[in-house]
C-alpha cells in the first residue's frame, strides 16, 4: 500500500476500493448490448462467492484440525447460507433471454465458465480432483499456482476422516494415508463407521448431515446451471468448447461424499 493512502483516512470507497471496482465491468460488444454488463456482473459476484468459500473452507479444514466441533458447525453453515445464495442468483441470469444472450455471445470467443479456476479449486477442496484441470492453466500464472496447490492438499473429506479418528472412530489407516491428489473411494469400513456415528453421537452425526447439505447444495447449483443453459442455448456447444447441456449434465448427481449418501439404506 502506498504512503499516500496509508496516511488518508479510511471511507466507505477507500475501504471497499469502489473505484477500482467498478472500472473492472468492460462489455466487449459494441451498444454496448445492455444485457453484457448483468452478464459480467454476475459472473464477477460469483468469483467473489467462489473467493469466500475457499476461504471458508480453508477455516472448516483447521477447525476440524483443532477438533472444534462448534465452530466447524458455524462455519459450515455459513458455507451452505452462500451456497444458497449463489443458486438463488441463477434466477436473475434466468430473466436474460436466448436473444439478449445471442446478442453478445460471439464475443465471449472461447471464454467459459470452464476456465474459472476458483471454481476448480472449489472442486478440489470438496474431493473432485483431476489433473486434466489443472494442465488447462498456463505454468506460473496466479490460477495454476493456486490449484497445484488445492490439488496436493487434503481435501474436506480427508480433514474430516482425521477429526472423526481424532474424535476416537476407528478409521481405516488406508483412508487416512490414501493420496489426497486422487478422488476418495467409497470404503464400506468407513461406512460402518459412520453408521455408528448416526446411531450413537449425535454430535457428529450433525456435522456429518451439514456435510450432506453442502454435497446437495452443489449439486444443486449445477442441476440449476444445466437447466439456465438449456434455457438459454438449448443444445448449442459451450463456447469452452463441450457439447454444453449435454456434458454438464453428466457432472449433476456425483456425490462429493459417496459414503454419506451409501450409508442412508443402512441406518
Ligand atoms: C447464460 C448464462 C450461461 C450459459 C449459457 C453458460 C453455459 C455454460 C456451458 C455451455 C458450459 C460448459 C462448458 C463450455 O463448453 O463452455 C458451462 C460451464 C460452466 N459454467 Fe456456465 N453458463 C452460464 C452462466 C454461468 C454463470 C453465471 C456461472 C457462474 C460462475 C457459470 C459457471 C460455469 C462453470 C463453473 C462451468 C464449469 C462446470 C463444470 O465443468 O462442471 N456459468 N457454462
């Protein structure tokens, strides 16, 4: 920070950066068409979503470390309150029509919410991985950097395997030395465990239905996705190149926590 603004004293648009903030919406389409700034602006409070749910996220994982089940609660439900948030928005992208989106759309090229990298790193933290994501990113830049980083790091399933042995469950040494860069397979071991959890702690049990909120919140979110698409291209390809509707339909109805899901016929 410069001498200058340190020195001044702080207001609302010195605080916030509003100035800088509101220089950062360009339509590229000539008008411009009025339906390109709602189209970047919604996009941009989704990467600011994305941006304080890692950081929340970042905060469950130490707190879970710490065994503060409390706190991991609260957080947790801040995650799944902005989670709910962002669903709801969609609805605001849905008032634009396929010719107001067609009026701009070739100038989008080949940009996509498939190059969101904090999205991505969203993935990763919650247990999708995949190496094809990251190579998509060039070598060095702030994206790639940050989602090596997710990539190598455990992610939300893991912390909580630890918490639960932490919290004396007998968790298979397997789940908890298993290579956090590849996606978890579902462990029936793990599920008696949780089974036993349901049954007799009710402590736990809550954190793990928070954990199946979070699984549906997403999912909800890309169910919701799929159908703005539909809506709105129908079965045109994306402009990051996919089939469109077609390939984000295969991504809704993945569990994060496979586990969770497997054990509700068993309680
Ligand atoms: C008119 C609105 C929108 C349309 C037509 C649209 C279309 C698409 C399409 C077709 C894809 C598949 C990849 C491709 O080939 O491009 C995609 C992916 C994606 N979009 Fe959108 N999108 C819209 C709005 C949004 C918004 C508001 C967000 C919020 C950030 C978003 C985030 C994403 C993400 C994260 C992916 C990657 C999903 C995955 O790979 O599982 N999209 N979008």
């Amino acid at each position: 920070m410069s001498d200058a603004r340190r020195d001044a004293a702080v207001t609302y648009g010195s605080y916030l950066r509003v100035d800088e903030l509101l220089r950062l919406q360009e339509p590229r389409s000539p008008g411009p068409e009025h339906d390109e700034m709602l189209f970047i602006v919604i996009h941009q409070v989704y990467e600011l979503w994305f941006k304080q749910l890692l950081h929340e996220l970042d905060r469950v994982t130490q707190l879970l470390a710490a065994r503060d089940t409390h706190r991991t609660q609260h957080t947790l439900k801040r995650i799944l309150t902005i989670l709910k948030v962002m669903v709801a928005q969609l609805d605001i992208l849905e008032t634009m029509t396929p010719l107001e989106f067609l009026s701009f759309r070739a100038r989008l090229e080949a940009a996509s919410g498939f190059q969101s990298d904090q999205f991505r790193q969203l993935e990763f933290a919650l247990g999708a991985k995949s190496d094809r994501a990251i190579a998509r990113f060039a070598e060095g830049t702030r994206a790639r950097v940050a989602l090596e980083k997710r990539y190598r790091e455990p992610t939300l399933w893991d912390a909580f395997l630890h918490y639960l042995a932490r919290e004396g469950y007998a968790i298979p040494s397997a789940a908890l030395t298993r290579d956090v860069t590849t996606a978890a397979e579902p462990s029936t071991d793990v599920q008696q465990v949780l089974v036993t959890v349901y049954r007799t702690d009710a402590k736990n049990a809550e954190l793990c239905e928070r954990l199946v909120d979070l699984d549906e919140g997403v999912q909800e979110w890309r169910y919701r996705h799929v159908k703005m698409v539909e809506r709105t291209i129908g079965t045109r390809t994306g402009t990051g190149g996919s089939s469109g509707a077609e390939y984000l339909k295969s991504t809704v109805g993945r569990p994060l926590f496979p586990d969770l899901w497997e054990i509700r016929a068993h309680l």
